[in-house]
C-alpha cells in the first residue's frame, strides 16, 4: 500500500534527498548535495512510503512563485515503481495543497 506523508524525522528527510539524488542528479554526474535546494524551507514537500517494504519511492517538492502560482520541482520516483501511480499520488496531493493555498495555477517544468 501506498501512503504519503510530509517528511518529519531528520532519517525521513535524508531517505527524500538521497531519492531526489539518486533519480534526477546522479545520472547526470552531479554531485552530492546538489539535490538540495536554497529555499527548501520555503517549500512544501511530499513522500510516498510503500507500506509494505517502509521505503520512501517517490518525492515531490511545491514552491510559492506568486500568490496565485505554485510550481511543482523535484519529482522523483523509484525506478522500481514507476508506471504504479507514484507520480500521480505525489501531483494529486500537491495540487489539494495549491487549491488550499488559493493558487490558480501550477507550473511544473519537465
């Protein structure tokens, strides 16, 4: 089962980043501690947890751009799981915080 959460625990914060580094910066031959960005603190975040193994396979980050525009960064799911409807479960949940935040729009590059 899956469920999804905001990382709390400082071990749940470093399973998110190492995910985020692990899909989208070290394949690309970046170095570690690229995956965290300056305004982390500013931004809403989210993680899916597969109940069954206690893995963290998906991450997702929001940020305030405008009062009425969000932008979704981050998105990385496990390659392990991907096409089970992470990326959806990640989108769905940030897209519930923009409407209570009154965004009107969310961008999300790709």
């Amino acid at each position: 089962m899956l469920t999804i959460k905001i990382p709390t625990t400082s071990k749940e914060w470093e399973q998110y980043y190492n995910l985020r580094f692990t899909v989208l910066r070290e394949p690309w031959g970046q170095l570690k501690g690229s995956e965290i960005l300056t305004d982390e603190d500013q931004a809403d975040h989210a993680m899916v947890i597969d109940s069954e193994t206690d893995k963290i396979v998906g991450v997702a980050r929001m940020q305030t751009n405008t009062p009425i525009q969000g932008q979704v960064r981050c998105v990385a799911v496990s390659p392990e799981v991907q096409g089970r409807g992470v990326g959806k479960l990640l989108m769905s949940y940030l897209e519930n915080i923009a409407l209570e935040k009154g965004f009107k729009e969310i961008v999300l590059d790709a």
